[in-house]
C-alpha cells in the first residue's frame, strides 16, 4: 500500500519531468495526435505492416536491458509494445527516463508477432501526449474498494475488465433496444427535465428554485405527461430514454437518479403493449446475450416460453391469504395486516398512507421477492395508478401490467387514462391524500387537464428501469455498478 509520504514523493518527481519533457522538444500536454488506427484495430493487421500510428494510456513496463515491453490501453483493450535500444538509440533512453505507467502518448511502428504470440508493434518512434502526476494503482493489488471504484470510476475502468465489459455492454442494450423501437415506427423526442408539477409517478420530487423565473421547480420524477402531450399532438408512437429523479432511499434497486424509459403507443391497450413487451426482451436477450436463460448470482432465471400473467389481487391472496378486494378503507386493509403479523418495511409513515400505497406496500413485503422468472401482474387496484384507464369489467382496478424479474419491476405499463373527468376526480383524491400526510401521491397537473380536455386517442404507455435490466443482464447486484459516476456523499 503506498502510503501518502511515497505518494507525494513520486508525483514530484513526475512534476519535475514535466519540464524535462519540454527541454527535448516535445509538449507535456500536447493538442493532438494523427492516428492511423485504433488499438483494437492495429491488432488485426498483418505482421510487417509499416507506418501504423496508435495512441493510448501506458498501463504496462517492463526494461530487459537494451530492450523494453510495455502495453497501451483504450477502452476496447490493449496493444503491446517493443522498444530496442539498436534501432531508436537515444530515444530510447529518452523514453525510460520520462514515460512513466499512467501517461498517453502516440507510438509509431511495425506490426509484428512476438515469440509468445502476441501482436506487438514496434516502436519506430514515439509523441508524448499527456503526463500523469500520480502513478496508477498497483497491478496486483489494483482497485479493490467498492466505494473507491465508485469514486475513481476512470480508475476502475483501466484496471478493472470487468468494469470495463460492463459499460460496453450498457451501451448495447441500450442501442438494441433504441433500434428496435425505431424498427417499429417509434419516435424518440425529449421532454423537459426541469417541470412545474411532480408528475409521472408516485414518488416523491427533487425541489429546485430557477432564479430567472423566480419559481420552484421540480427535477422531473417520469416523463409521462409530456410523453401523451405528444400523442395528442399527433405522433403516434413516441420514446425517450429520460434521467429521472425521485428523492427517496437508496439501496440495491434504487437510486435517486436513474434512467428511465418510456414509450407511449397510440391506439393500442395494454395486452397489445404486454405482447410487444414480450418481443421486445427476447429480441433483446437473444442481440446482446445469445440466449432467453441467464444467470443472475446464483439464480437462472429463464425468459423462455410464454411468461404467466397474473392478477395484482390474485397474487397477494396467494401469498399472504388477504384478499384486498374485501378491504375497501386504509382503516380496514391495515387492520388486517396487523392481524395476521405482517410487518411493513418502509421509512413511510403507514397512519398517513393511503389505501393504494399500503397496498403497494403489502405486495413489496409478500410477493414481489418471490417472483424470479419473468411475471407480467396486472389489474392493480385503481388507488395505485392515477394516470391508467379503469378496468371496464370492473372499475376499481385498472388495465395495467408489470413485469417483474427476480423482485424487480423491470416495466411498468398501462392502458393510459384519457377521459379528462375521470382524470380530474382522480387528481382530486391523491390531493386529499396529499393533504391528510401522504407524501407518495400525484399533485393536480391542470395544464395536462387541459390537454386532455383537448382530446386524446385511445393509448396504452411503458416504462422501463434501464439500470435495473442492465444490472439483471450483467449480473450485477447493486444498480450502482451500472452507472458511470453514481451520486455519493462527498469524500472527508
């Protein structure tokens, strides 16, 4: 472990190169450099190609006398390379005494294979770009805190693989699925992120103040209503990939930022959205994995065959015995919890919930953890989504359906709500909700009334926790090891 005396110590030497760096010509920092490959691609040329020029950070040295190794990194890998002290003279003195591991400079050379079969290019001569002042981890050791791989993610991306494959992966899933959609005749739009109702969801906002209007303003907890704002201007199909905000706990499965996606079809109910939600995750698992079967710790977990469909009031019956359509008042459903021992987890003060977050709540503690395989639950109870159409069979439940997959809600859809008088009389409840303490609940969205007042088509909407199918898909159990650079409390 290098202590913080050898720490300051070796970044005054670095320093002190910098100037010894200018001295032979060359710039410390330089502004730019003409490649002619990347690392990734310099490895499938011939041996004997000439005049290749590649670039990267030094994350490998090693002298043998008159001859040298070392390695450059990019993020799709590395590319050795050889010095000899026969062929660059005083270059390569130059080389040992100012290129240290951590630093990014351009190498020009011959593509060549080593004895050990490595793909090398030899160095005919070298640009420095950029000097580190503090060395790298220590190959062996390398960045093993979980808290500092966080921090340091540029850190953990060069000395970490693993890290490395996972964010590629990332990117690909999230272009399969922006493909997929674009195949099926969606638009992707953005709406806005600052907004002046918290609207979308139910979850609680980030308060901002925008100084030029001199108005509070909330950090966006969903794009919904801007999304339908659209279908009633006329798209019919529309998508975005939107940072969203909810200030609420951390842990495992939730964040305070994350990406969210969703998509809003018009003309469409929500059994033709769960059938194209099944397409879309198997496309999805057969681009980027090659198969419908992972493994997730030490789970499979099998997207294959036809995924069960189950109602919201089924499953609570069959996990826990309590059939909440006996139960019309928050009064009575928590009494009932109380009978038969159930403990709720939550930092929400249960006396103030209402009735539909104590449902929530019950379903979170009794039978979300069990589901692993893919489940699509539908029929919640009307108290949970403010914003989708009621059941016509049976009004106090509404066309909704998530898919869940090992505890998590990896898609939250519905048949969107667009009566504009249902809508208001539903505004007004989650309002004297919101007034008797409950904090999960919608405030009253009149410009989006107004919209809707406008008319609007039949609609059925999705959303997707983008973080939670990346962790699913790279076997990763922390959403935090999926996001570049998470939000942590300041370092002391």
């Amino acid at each position: 472990m290098t202590t913080l005396t050898e720490l300051n110590e070796q970044m005054k030497v670095r320093v002190e190169k910098i100037s010894q760096i200018s001295n032979t010509g060359q710039q410390p920092y330089a502004e730019r450099y003409e490649r002619t490959h990347s690392l990734s691609e310099a490895l499938t040329l011939a041996d004997d190609t000439a005049g290749v020029r590649v670039a990267g950070r030094v994350v490998s040295l090693r002298y043998f006398g008159k001859l040298a190794f070392g390695h450059l990194y990019d993020i799709n890998g590395k590319l050795q390379f050889a010095l000899q002290k026969k062929k660059l003279g005083e270059l390569f003195a130059q080389f040992k005494e100012l290129v240290d591991i951590g630093d990014f400079i351009g190498i020009e050379g011959q593509m060549m294979t080593t004895k050990t079969g490595e793909k090398t290019i030899d160095v005919h001569g070298f640009t420095f770009l950029s000097k580190a002042l503090r060395p790298l981890p220590e190959k062996f050791h390398g960045l093993t805190d979980p808290e500092l791989r966080l921090r340091r993610r540029y850190l953990d991306l060069v000395m970490n693989e693993e890290s490395r494959e996972r964010f590629k992966k990332r990117t690909h899933i999230i272009r399969t699925i922006r493909t997929f959609l674009d195949e099926n005749e969606f638009f992707e739009i953005d709406t806005p992120v600052l907004t002046n109702k918290a609207s979308g969801a139910l979850a609680r906002p980030f308060i901002t103040h925008n100084n030029a209007l001199d108005i509070d303003v909330y950090l966006r907890i969903a794009p919904e209503t801007y999304l339908k704002r659209a279908i009633a201007g006329g798209f019919d199909r529309v998508y975005e990939f939107a940072r969203s905000f909810r200030n609420e706990g951390v842990d495992a499965s939730h964040l305070p930022d994350f990406t969210l996606l969703e998509y809003y079809c018009a003309y469409w109910n929500y059994v033709d959205n769960m059938n194209f939600t099944e397409k879309l995750i198997k496309h999805l698992l057969n681009s980027v994995m090659g198969t419908l079967e992972i493994t997730y710790e030490d789970r499979q977990i099998s997207f294959d065959g036809t995924w069960p469909r189950v109602s919201f009031r089924d499953l609570i019956l069959n996990d826990c015995g309590i059939d909440i359509d006996q139960f019309a008042t928050k009064e009575d459903l928590h009494q009932e919890i109380e009978r038969q021992g159930i403990t709720l987890e939550t930092d929400v003060d249960i006396s103030k919930a209402g009735r539909g977050t104590l449902i929530d709540l019950l379903y979170k503690k009794v039978s979300r953890p069990k589901l692993i395989n893919p489940v699509f639950i539908t029929h919640h109870p009307l108290d949970l989504s403010p914003l989708a159409r009621k059941s016509d069979a049976n009004p106090s439940v509404v066309d909704r359906f998530q898919l869940v997959v090992n505890g998590w809600e990896v898609v939250n859809a519905y048949s969107e709500l667009v009566d504009p008088l249902d809508q208001a009389q539903r505004f007004k409840q989650q309002a004297e909700a919101r007034a008797h303490g409950d904090t999960e609940t919608m405030d009253v969205d009149n410009d989006f009334l107004t919209c809707m007042e406008y008319g609007m088509p039949p609609i059925s909407g999705w959303g997707m926790g983008i973080d939670r199918i990346i962790a699913l898909l790279t076997n990763t159990t922390n959403l935090r090891d999926v996001i570049l650079f998470p939000l942590l409390r300041p370092e002391v």
